[in-house]
C-alpha cells in the first residue's frame, strides 16, 4: 500500500496532467463514440461500477434524499496502529444485491437529483497505467460493455459534457489531495503511522462480522464511524 505522501504526489500530479489535458480531444472522443444509455441500469450497480464516491457537499444531499443513503467508502486507505481505519469519503449505499439504493425498476428514482459522477457517466478522465510504466487517459468508462453507440452528439453538447467531466475530476482531485494532506497533518499531530499489519489484521476482523471505527474525511474533519460488513453487503463479495 502505497503511503499518504506517495498518494498526495500522485495525486498532484494527476491534477497537473488535467489541467494540461486538451479538451478539445475529450469533445472528438465524445463525438467519435456518440454513446447513448439504452437504460439497461447495470451503471448504478457495485457489480458494474464498484462504489459511487461522493464528494462532500453532495454527502447532506444524499442523506437529505435518504437518511441512510451513505457508507464509508469501501476500500479504506489507512489504518493506524490501534486498527482505526481511515477512508477518504463516502459512498452511496446499495442493496444486497448491490444496486444503489436510489435505483428503482433499472431507473434512478432521484435522476434529478442525481450526483455528479451520476450526470458526467460514463465520461470520465483517470490516467490507466501501462504495462511499460507509461499512462494513458481513459475517457469512457465500460466502453462497449453497457449503452449504444455512434448515435450523433452535437459538437456543443459534446463540450458540455466535456467541461463538466473535467470539472468532475478536477473537483474529485482536490478533495483527494486536501485528504492526503489532512491525514499526514493529522498522523502527525496524533503521533499515528499508517501499519500495514494492523490494517491486515483489522480486515481480516472486518470480512468476519466484527464492527471496525473508520475515521471519515468529510469537510476537512475526520468524522469516526462505526460499520460492519453488512453495511458493505451489496458491495463486498459474499462470505462463505
Ligand atoms: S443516484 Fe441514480 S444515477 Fe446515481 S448511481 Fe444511484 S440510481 Fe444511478
């Protein structure tokens, strides 16, 4: 696991990358693919898509709509000594089976509401390693996997989504890289390390039913929340 300073650099230099980024080949992409959703709902699924993150101000949004629409977002980044985790947000919940929790009849029942991860799908801009050490961007997510294609997308409605997909990430940048720098400030401050044996450890205690506190970075704090693998019942393979 890679450490707090290790992921702020990443970070920083991914937000770099965006801001170098030429939109104008985001816009043909858009164009070129012409996706089109065909309301086939695998998109708001953990099956599909894993977790959908939300960044904070979209946090009472959601609990606003549903008290208990968020978790802890799965995949927590540290844990300390005492075996207090620590994530970087929350996430939206979903149902056993994994769909979330806003989804009714392959349909998003709050579409108006919806988040804005939900409004730029599937665009998106994420540098993918590659196997010579080299990165690509990817813009499409699920590409051929879910939707139609070559459907004509007007070159300003291809902007449109253009900017919003790059306000998106570079909103979701920020709030990673004020995360990283949160956690070393705090681990300093606490005097507390990132253990990779206790995050093993705690895990382990986790994936067999055992309630684990994780330290939630919301609005610049870190909110303790008590959870257990129920919560994460749609979104973690089952136990045997
Ligand atoms: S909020 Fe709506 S669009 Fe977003 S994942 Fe849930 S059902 Fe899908």
């Amino acid at each position: 696991m890679i450490s707090p300073k290790e992921r702020l650099l990443w970070y920083e230099e991914e937000l770099n990358l965006l801001y170098s980024y030429p939109i104008d080949e985001l816009v043909s992409v858009i164009q070129d693919v012409g996706f089109s959703c065909d309301y086939c709902g695998r998109c708001c699924t953990s099956v599909f898509n894993g977790h959908v993150f939300l960044l904070d101000d979209e946090v009472s949004s959601a609990r606003a709509l549903c008290a208990d629409a968020v978790i802890p977002a799965p995949g927590f980044e540290f844990c300390d000594r005492e075996g207090t985790f620590y994530v970087s947000g929350y996430a939206l919940r979903t149902d056993a089976a994994g769909n979330c929790i806003f989804l009714s009849d392959n349909r998003c029942s709050v579409y108006g509401k919806r988040f804005s991860i939900c409004r730029i799908y599937p665009y998106m801009l994420h540098r993918e390693p590659e196997e010579d050490g080299t990165f690509t961007f990817r813009q499409i997510s699920g590409l051929n996997l879910h939707g139609s294609y070559n459907h004509e997308i007007s070159e300003e409605q291809a902007r449109k989504s253009a900017e919003d997909t790059v306000a998106y990430e570079e909103a979701f940048l920020h709030h990673m890289i004020s995360f990283c720098s949160s956690i070393i400030a705090l681990f300093s401050v606490e005097n507390r390390r990132h253990v990779q044996r206790s995050y093993d450890m705690r895990y382990r205690d986790f994936m067999s039913g055992k309630p684990v506190v994780v330290r939630v970075f919301y609005h610049d704090e870190f909110v303790p929340v008590t959870v257990t693998r129920k919560d994460y019942a749609g979104i973690l393979p089952p136990s045997h």
